[in-house]
C-alpha cells in the first residue's frame, strides 16, 4: 500500500482551503450586485406598439424582444409603430404603464 507523504497532504488541502475561499468570495461577490431580473429592471427600458386594440383596451407593445400588455399613463391615442418608454409596472396584473417618447 502506498503511503502519501505529510507534505502532499498539506499541499492538497491548502489548495482545497484556496478553492473553498475563491468560490465563497465569488458567492459573497455576486450577493452585491443589483438585480438584474424582475418588474423593475424593465423602468426606463422603451419599445415599439405593436397593437392598439388589446383586450380591455390594453396595448400590446414589444420590450426587450418580448410582447407585454401595457396601458398610458397618459391621456391620448398612440399610433401602431410609435416608440414608447416604460414608467412603471402594475404588480397586480404584470402590465407596463407606459408613455410615447416624443420625437423631434
């Protein structure tokens, strides 16, 4: 049987300690950062309208690449095609309050 010597094994675990200390900084490093995921991350993102006659009389606009219903948050009608920018989210229902960014 062979033996391991007292200088391979302290070898070996002081590389598994380093191993253990590196991820668990990259664990504490990744506590940090802001979200990246969620209804908030989309205030401030703008879209296009793609349909103007959604059920209850939601808009469909693309954000992202993805289709939400969505309502203005001010008076007036907006045009299929017409940029807009995302205001809010509604938490109850998952819809952007939105308003059309005007060009000049």
């Amino acid at each position: 049987m062979n033996q391991i010597g007292v200088t391979t094994m302290w070898a070996g675990g002081i590389t598994v300690l380093l191993i253990a200390i590196f991820l668990l900084w990259l664990g504490l490093k990744a506590q940090k950062r802001p979200n990246q995921t969620g209804d908030v991350t989309m205030v401030g993102e703008t879209g296009i309208v793609r349909k103007t006659a959604g059920f209850r009389g939601r808009l469909v606009v693309e954000v992202r690449g993805e289709q939400w219903w969505s309502k203005m948050n001010v008076p007036g009608s907006i045009a299929v095609g017409s940029e807009i920018q995302v205001t809010a989210v509604d938490p109850d229902d998952l819809i952007l309050i939105i308003e059309p960014i005007e060009r000049s």
